[in-house]
C-alpha cells in the first residue's frame, strides 16, 4: 500500500510545476488534521439572565465548565467529511491500473479459416483460439464503433457486414467453422481494400458509397502461412495477432501418387514424399491400404527440416483405392493421410473420319485399348446416327480428313456444325466465324506454298518430346487461331496447326494432310508422327485413365468423364453425404463440393462409376510454427502484436463521482440534525 501511494504521489507531484507543486499538497494535506481540531472545539457559552434561582444555578455550572477545547465525540458529520476530504485527495493522485484498448472506431476483423488452423498446438484449435482474440477486439468496442467480420482460407467470405451491433459480430465469429482449404490472402485483401478506400465501404443500404476514404484497422488473425499478395493495403492499417505456437511440430504427406509399370501394365508402383517440419529427427511407420486392408509398411526416418521419398511397387491391382497412413503424433491430422483413386480405365471413344488415309489409320490403330476407333467414309456424316451421336455428346474425339460435318442446309451462308466433342480437322478448317470465316464467303482460303517450320509450342501437351526440324510441307492452309487459342506450329507463311477452345470443347486444326499419294508432306515417315498422334489422342480423347493422376485440393471443381450417357450421376463424399450432379453439354459431371480431404464415390443408380480422391498436398500449411513478421504485400511487413493495445485506466473521475455522492449525503445529514 505504501509503494502504491508512494508511487502515485510521486506521479501526482510531476504533473504540477517545482514548489507549487509542493505547496499544493501540503495545502490539501492540512485540510483533514484542520477538520478534526474544529470537531475539539468547545462552545463558548454566553452569560443569560433568567428569573429563577434554579436555573441560575444550572447556568453557573455551565460556566465552570466551560473552556475551548473538549472531548472528541462519535460524530457521522466528521466521518463524512474526512471520507470525503479523502476521495478527493485520492482522486489527485490519479490511481489506474493497466489495461487495454482500441485503436480507431472501425475494424475489419479478417479469421483465418485454412487448414493449419484445425492444429491443437493451442486448446481447443487454431480457430478457436482466433475467435477468442477476436471476440476480444469486439468487447473492447465503444459504442459507435463499426465493424465487420471476414473468413478466408484460398477463397473470401464476408461473414458479418460492417455494423456497430456487437451482439451480430460475436455471433458471427462463434459461428465460424474450420475448412481443409490451403491460403491465400489476396482475394480477402482485395476485399478488404475495397471497403477502406473510395468507393464501395459496404453492401447495406445505409453503407453503400463514399467519395472519400474510410480508413479501418485490420485485424488479421491467423498463423501468416501464405505468401505476399500483389495487392495495396491503401487505407488499411494492418495489424497481425498470430495463432498458434512457435514450437509447432508436424510431419506431412505432401505427395502421394500412382502409375502403371511401362514395361508391366499389371504391376502398379506407387510413390509419396513425406516431409517432417520439426526442428529433430523422427522415425515413422508409413502403411499403404488398399481399400480397408493393408498391403505394406515401411519404417521411415526423415531427418529435421527435411523430406524422404517412399517408394512401394504392387502387382495385380486393378482398380480401388490406394490409401498412405502415417503414424504420427503431430497437431494437424489433416496432412497424416493421402489417397489416390484407380480406376478401371474407360478408352477414348474416337470417330475418324477419312476416304482414305493409312498413314493415320495405321498411328490410331497403334494406340491399343486405349481407344476405341470407328472409322468411317465422309459419307457418314450425312447419316441420322453420327447427328444423334454427335448432338447426345458420345464421342470424346471426332477426326474429320479433309472433310467438314454438313448441315441439313449446305450453303455458302451456313457455318459447319460442331458435334459435342473435342475435334481435330485435318487438311481443312471449319466454317467458323472464329476460324475467320464470313457468310458468303468462298471456303476453304487459299493455302500457302512450301511453308517452312520455323517454331512448335513445345510447352503445349499435344507437341511434347517432338523435333519437326526435318519435316517438310509441300503447301497448307494457313490457321489463324480465334481470341483464346494457341499456334502450335509456326511456318514462314504463318501457323498451319492450332488449337482453341469451343464452349467446353478444344478444335484443334491442322492445316496439311499425310495422304502420301498426294506427297503433301514426309511428316508420316518420321519418328515424332505416332508421338504427336498420341500425344493428341491423349490430350483430346479424355478417356478415363486407369490411374487418377491430376491432384484435386479441397474446394476445387472436379470435372468427370464417365462411361455412361445418365442425365444425372450421384458423388458420396468422404462424411457419407451424397450430393446429385447433372450432366453438362460437354458429356462431363462437375462436382463443386469436394471440401474434405478423402475418398468420393460416383455413383449411378447404385452403381458404383469410379471415385475420385482430394488431398491437402500444401506444404505451406503442413509448416506450422506461426510467422514472427508477416509479410502482407511485396512492400508491407508487418510485425506480430496483440489486438487490443496497453493503456492506463483512469478512476479518478470515479472517485470524484463518489465523492459527490459523499458530500451531498454529509448534506443531508447536517440539515436532518438542524431541523431536528
């Protein structure tokens, strides 16, 4: 107690200039010693003259008795004024103690929801974790304060608009459910800026437009895993409350996949990468699964800060699910398990249509069952099967030979129709108004003589692994491929093969054929021509492959091509909640629900079609030990703080309010008595 006067004393004397300070309290120092010798005084009685003896004689007495000073009686009137006296001396020493508070009356609170923030390093998670602090921010609110409140993992929600309604805002941060999706912080940002700086501050009525700036606090509550964003803050004053602890430790899938043996297509070799993010070495059991049953176990150890490869090879497997467990005790257990589909492969069904062209029937027939070829003379486009074919989306390939699919009206005025596939056109080129064709316009264009190769996309899928250095062209059409689409082969003349998309479909279209009777070109002797027929049959066909080989994260769209014609297809997800999927025009199902890490089974009419897997696969989140400086744009870092800032709380105006309250008390008393 004496230290904590002491000190406020002290602080109370360098709020008032050299002596006068001084001075001052010992003026309000004397007051309550000057209180109580009042109290000591004595009333001085005065001589009365009165008729009766009897009373003068009380009167004598009174005088014999009398003096200045007497004994110090219980009295409320001195008990309140020194209560008094002492609130309003302790009020000047300006008592606090140490708090907190905000900055600014408007605040953006932006909550991590990723993956990483479901780890138990903090009790009971991450998110839970963000939410208190959040929830902190929101009671230290004053009234007239604004805020709202934003959610984001690699996507944005704005959860709570702004409002100064706190009893909203704590809802609306209780109510926030954790995701398995990796981070990126750029669309919040994007978000964010838009609602500080002039513009559009909300998407109520009353909090639609500005022609000025409002700037806002923004908390940003979250682990910092996820890169610099190309964005602006503005307006913005970023704060960075991280969650989570430093010493975090966690080991991660990171790759699982599968493939067919080249050399065996029975024998199926499987490989994951396992990383460990903590600052020792570890020693784990990784088990493979093959549906329920487990059909290897490696003991691995991964050195800190490091990754190790796992191989496994199988045989005879033809379809399932291959799934990777490891026996880690980590905080997240989102990234202790991968999984990867395989299917039954389903060939690509594929129509070439030709009079005669061996060169390219011999390359197609060369691919196996890997397709399933129908070749057939241009006079079958004229039939009623290919347009029910062709319209019901049946065939994943259509090659058309020097011949173009004709519509019922065959004129200068009417443009080809496409069927509902992806197609490649050989020697001839749609009439598209993309492709540049015009109505009444004679087609096709002239072609161009002996064009020399000079440059091949090589980074394009369809002309991987291949050298047209020696492939020469006696003359072809030149293609000028439509807003979107790509030249894959360059030539002195312009491009004679490109490719660009249709409404879900890819045309590609070649300007030269391989008739080797016309001596066109010397493209169908050399070794990079059944490469480029694969590589396109490939790329095009979309036929189921035996193995799921594209990586699908939570939260992405999930495009299917199944061996069926069924309007609708049902997807169970790994909880056991099934969700219908219509079939698109493109003959495909998209599922945009896949948010859990697991095994999806396509189903039709209790069928089972194939399944897909989704995995977390993010190495950003799988690192858990919170960032100490977040870097929030390439120009912006910002430093780990608390939400709420240390201040001093003030009781001073208290205890002046109390002491009102005293003195009009003392009041009332006093007046009591006197009217008593």
């Amino acid at each position: 107690m004496r230290e904590f006067f002491g000190n406020h004393f002290s602080n109370a004397l360098s709020d008032l200039p050299g002596l006068w300070g001084y001075a001052a309290w010992a003026a309000a120092l004397a007051v309550p010693p000057f209180i109580i010798l009042l109290y000591f005084l004595k009333l001085k009685r005065m001589p009365v003259q009165v008729p009766s003896t009897y009373l003068w004689l009380r009167s004598i007495e009174d005088l014999r008795v009398n003096s200045i000073w007497q004994r110090l009686r219980k009295n409320l009137l001195l008990f309140l004024q020194l209560l008094l006296i002492f609130l309003a001396i302790l009020a000047l020493l300006r008592p606090n103690w140490a708090g907190t508070t905000l900055q600014g009356d408007r605040f953006i609170l932006m909550i991590d929801v990723s993956a990483s923030m479901a780890a138990t390093d903090v009790q009971p998670n991450r998110l839970e974790a963000a939410k208190r602090e959040a929830l902190k921010v929101i009671d230290a609110m004053d009234s007239g304060d604004h805020a709202m409140v934003i959610a984001f993992s690699d996507t944005v929600q704005v959860v709570e608009e702004y409002t100064s309604n706190r009893n909203k805002l704590r809802r609306a941060v209780e109510d926030l459910k954790p995701t398995q999706r990796s981070t990126n912080f750029s669309q919040a940002l994007t978000v964010a800026s838009g609602l500080a700086n002039p513009g559009r501050t909300g998407f109520k009525k009353e909090d639609v437009k500005t022609a000025e700036a409002v700037p806002a606090t923004m908390y940003i509550f979250s682990d910092g895993n996820f890169p610099p964003t190309a964005q602006t803050v503005g307006n913005l004053t970023p704060e960075y409350i991280p969650i989570g602890e430093a010493e975090s430790e966690n080991l991660a899938i990171t790759e699982f996949g599968a493939r067919r043996n080249e050399e065996h297509a029975e024998k199926l070799q499987a490989f994951a990468l396992l990383e460990n993010f903590g600052p020792e070495d570890v020693n784990v059991r990784a088990e493979l699964y093959l549906g329920p049953t487990m059909i290897d176990v490696k003991d691995v150890e991964i050195g800190a800060k490091s990754s190790t490869g796992v191989p496994f090879d199988l045989a005879d497997v033809e379809s399932g699910v291959l799934s990777l467990k490891i026996n880690a005790t980590d905080s997240l257990a989102v990234d202790d398990a991968a999984y990867v589909a395989i299917n039954l492969p389903r060939p690509a069904e594929v129509l070439l249509v030709t009079a005669d062209n061996k060169a390219l029937d011999t390359a197609l027939s060369n691919l196996g069952d890997r397709i399933n070829l129908d070749t057939r003379p241009p006079s079958f486009l004229a039939e009623e099967v290919y347009r029910i074919k062709a319209a019901g989306g049946l065939y994943d390939l259509v090659i058309f030979d020097r011949c173009l699919p004709k519509a019922e009206k065959d004129d200068a005025n009417t443009p080809t129709p496409m069927p509902q596939a992806n197609t490649w056109f050989v020697g001839a080129m749609p009439k598209l108004e993309a492709w540049g064709w015009k109505p009444g316009m004679a087609w096709p264009p002239e072609k161009a003589s002996v064009p020399q190769i000079i440059d091949i996309d090589k980074e394009h899928p369809v002309m991987q692994f291949m050298d047209l250095g020696n492939v020469r062209v006696a003359e072809s059409l030149v293609t000028k491929p439509p807003s979107g689409g790509t030249a894959l082969i360059d030539t002195s003349e312009g491009a004679v093969f490109s490719i660009a998309p249709r409404e879900g479909f890819e045309d590609a279209v070649l300007g030269f054929h391989f008739d080797a009777a016309e001596a066109v070109t010397d493209w169908q002797v050399r070794l990079s021509f059944p490469v480029f027929v694969n590589n396109l049959v490939q790329y095009l066909g979309s036929g189921q492959e035996a193995v799921a080989s594209s990586v699908v994260r939570p939260g992405q769209q999930v495009e299917l091509r199944l061996d069926t014609v069924a309007e609708e297809v049902t997807v169970i997800d790994p909880a056991g909640q099934s969700r219908s999927v219509r079939r698109t025009k493109q003959n495909t199902y998209n599922y945009t629900a896949a948010e859990q890490v697991g095994v999806y089974q396509v189903r039709d009419k209790g069928k089972v079609l194939s399944h897909f897997t989704v995995n977390l696969f993010d190495s950003a989140e799988s690192d858990l030990p919170p960032k100490d400086n977040l870097q929030l744009t390439k120009g912006t870092n910002v430093k780990a703080t608390q939400a709420l800032e240390p201040s001093r709380q003030e009781t001073w105006k208290y205890l002046l309010l109390l002491a009102l309250t005293v003195l009009v008390f003392e009041w009332y008393i006093y007046n009591r008595r006197v009217y008593l």
